[in-house]
C-alpha cells in the first residue's frame, strides 16, 4: 500500500501564489525544490495509506488555519531561499514581466 504525505501536495499547490509575492526568489527546479523541502520540515506530515493517494489529497478538505500556517511557512522558505541561493545569482530564473502579469 503506497504511503503518501498529502502535505507535499498542500505545499506545492500553494508554492505558486507565494512566489507570486516574491518576484525576487529564484523558480528553477533546484531552489523550488528547497522551498518545498524547508517548508515540509516545519510542516505536520500528513500521510494517507491509499492508492488513491493522489486523488485523496485534493479530497481533504483543509483547515483554513492550517492552510494560513502553510503559507507562512512556504513564504518563510521562500525569503532563505530568495536570500540564499544554492547557485550563483546569476543563474536565477527570475519571472519577466509578461509572466506576472498572467497571473495565473
Ligand atoms: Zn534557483
């Protein structure tokens, strides 16, 4: 039976709109990466035993508090990261104009 920590899902999908406030922080893979993993180390795991785990998670209903306490801890990891990069600044994916206008 596959474990799943739905909480992973809880932090990327509101990774997005965190950033959003953030135009300073870096997006590439490696310092999104860090984001997720800073934030899920201050985060209560929550593991559901269920194929469907997937499925599952966009199911569980979460807590508006829980979710305030999830944006405050994506939005702490964003400013290490934005801060302290694990690469040179230069090599930054920063979003361009057209894409913070999306805003999607
Ligand atoms: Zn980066």
């Amino acid at each position: 039976m596959p474990i799943k920590n739905v909480m992973e899902d809880f932090v990327e999908g509101n990774m997005k709109d965190v950033l959003h406030m953030y135009p300073e922080c870096c997006r590439c893979h490696a310092c999104r990466d860090d984001i997720m993993s800073i934030a899920l180390n201050h985060l209560e795991p929550k593991y559901v035993s269920t194929e469907k785990g997937g499925v599952f998670a966009k199911l569980v209903a979460l807590d508006p508090m829980e979710k305030v306490v999830i944006i405050q801890e994506i939005a702490k990891a964003v400013q290490i990261v934005a801060k302290s990069p694990r690469h040179p600044e230069e090599e930054k994916i920063l979003p361009d104009s057209t894409d913070v206008k999306k805003k999607k």
